[in-house]
C-alpha cells in the first residue's frame, strides 16, 4: 500500500458569505504543505478554491491546477494560474474529474454548490462499487454538510446503498485536523481499486 502523498481538494470557486469559508480553506492548504503533501484541485484561483491554492503556496508546498479550457477565464486569472507548480488543461470536466482521481491519494470535500457536490457524490458512487478505497471527507465547517450526511443516512437506512460499509467518509470540523484524520485512515486496507473500470465509467 502506498502511503497518502497528495490531497485532492474540491470546494466552491466562490467564497460563500460567511468569511470562514475561506479561511478554513486557507488553513487547510497551509496544512496540506506542512505535511509535505501535494495538493490536486480544479484549478480556480478565486473563491475558496484561491484560498485553499493561496495557503499551500504561502506555506512552500506543490499546487496542481486541473481545469478545462473554458473555464480557465471565470475561475482563474491567467497570473494566477502561472503561480502553480503545474497545470494541466484539460478539454472538459470528464476528463478534469479523472485527471484529479488519478493524481490523487484522498479526497476533501469543503463548502461549495452544486459542482462540488457533484464530485464526491462520484468519488463515493466508485468506492461504494469498490473501485476505490481512498480516504474520502467532508470538512463540516460550521455544520455546513449536515443535510448531505443526513441524506446519506437517510438513503442507507431506505435500503438503498447496499455496499454502505465502503460508503464512509469522513467527518472533521476543523480544517487544522483534516490531514492528519486521511493519513490515519490511509493506514486501513487497500486504497488502489481497479483504475482500468474506472476509466470506462
């Protein structure tokens, strides 16, 4: 089993209203770096995605932007983009999401819309199949995932995540901890799945 060396981020390319948001996203980054882990993320540098970005670089760690063309004028500055270790373009968001699963050895999901909840809500649906066994969580800042891990119970308890025991995330409230809860559970089993199937989905 390979040990955790990159931290896959996906959080809101805007800042939310509650300035906690990116301030837990900039401890987070400052985290990441201190740990001498990589961070993977979608490539914005405004919103709590900057932050996160912002918090690795400030601290001396390796940022990787992955973003698709079309978004790279309203999620980033092309100044900003020229600050990050690297940066991969990519020609849509399908190959965007498995370009950041590949980089990646976790997953960490903080406040954000729609998109956000649409990739790891596809992270879970691969481990839930048993594709993956990568340390998955939701950085509850301010309570704000409870009614997603409401739902999620919900769903189990209505009989319809039957494979729940590898559908098990994370919860961490504070962003100082998050890092050292995914090296923990990077200790248990086999993290690796079955790339070759995830690549057909």
């Amino acid at each position: 089993m390979s040990k955790i060396r990159s931290i896959c981020v996906y959080c809101g390319s805007s800042p939310g209203r509650d300035p906690i948001y990116k301030q837990s996203g900039k401890l987070l980054g400052k985290s990441i770096a201190e740990h001498g882990l990589e961070l993977v993320y979608g490539g914005g540098t405004k919103g709590i995605m900057g932050a996160v970005a912002d918090g690795v670089m400030s601290a001396g760690g390796r940022v990787t932007g992955i973003i698709p063309k079309f978004l790279m004028n309203k999620e980033a500055t092309e100044h900003a983009l020229g600050q990050l270790s690297e940066l991969i373009v990519t020609e849509d968001m399908h190959e965007r999401k498995h370009k950041m699963f590949e980089r990646s050895d976790a997953f960490v999901t903080l406040p954000g819309g729609i998109g956000t909840v649409e990739e790891i809500v596809e992270i879970m649906t691969w481990a839930q199949l048993g594709r993956h066994r990568k340390p998955m969580v939701f950085a509850n800042i301010n309570g704000f995932w409870n009614p997603m891990l409401a739902l999620i119970d919900h769903m189990k308890a209505e009989g319809f995540v039957h494979t729940s025991h590898l559908v098990n995330p994370l919860v961490v409230e504070a962003p100082e901890e998050i890092v050292p809860a995914v090296l923990s559970a990077s200790a248990k089993g086999d993290r690796e799945g079955n790339e070759a199937i995830i690549g057909r989905m």
